[in-house]
C-alpha cells in the first residue's frame, strides 16, 4: 500500500508521473494499493473491488471512476464502502477491474498479503 496524500486523477492524463512513482514502490509485489488520507482507492491501472463473503465492494473514496466501475455500480453488482487498510483483513478476496479486465463474478483472488 502507498499513502498518495492529497494527489488527485480524476480523468486519465498523459502524465501519469505521481502514479508510476507509487507504482515504481511496489518492490517484489505484481501492483501497489493505493490509499489517500489512509483511504483505500485503487491500483496503479485498475479500480479494486473486495468480496466480504456476500457483497462485491469498491472503494467509495476512488481517484478515477472507471467505466467497469460505473457499470458495476449503475447495475447493482458492487456497492461502494469506505473502506481503510485497518480493515481489508474484514474481505475474502479482490479483483482488480477497468475497461479491459472485467469482473468476473466466481473469481476470487485471495486478500491474504496485499496490505
């Protein structure tokens, strides 16, 4: 997880600077977490949804919508959650979406070390 403070992409730029630093942090990991203000947001390139054993979630404080996240939503598939590190151990399991990796409702990807 990389605390990103007070940065803000609310719509996809050619300067993604302030990103792949986060994600240049990520040492042995696949991808880094992103938290604002201790915030759960999202991936370097992806929105994050976490499966508490009965709903799908995704963080209600994002950086960048997300046309998967926005369908999601709109069609009741995932709701949204406030949701801090101190708390990911309360999910099962995670998936990273965005336009070309969709969700995949029985795809379950274990939350045990991404904190």
């Amino acid at each position: 997880m990389i605390e990103i403070g007070d940065y803000n992409y609310p719509y996809k730029w050619i300067d993604r600077s302030a990103i792949n630093a986060a994600f240049a942090q990520r040492g042995k990991c696949d991808d880094v977490l992103r938290t604002k203000n201790g915030f759960l947001t999202d991936a370097s390139y992806a929105n994050i949804i976490l499966f508490d054993g009965t709903n799908w979630v995704t963080p209600e404080k994002h950086l960048f919508e997300g046309v998967q996240r926005s369908y999601l939503l709109v069609h009741t598939k995932i709701k949204t959650a406030t949701i801090t590190a101190t708390v990911l151990s309360n999910y099962q399991s995670f998936q990273l979406i965005n336009a070309m990796n969709s969700f995949v409702e029985n795809r379950f990807l274990s939350v045990e070390g991404i904190a």
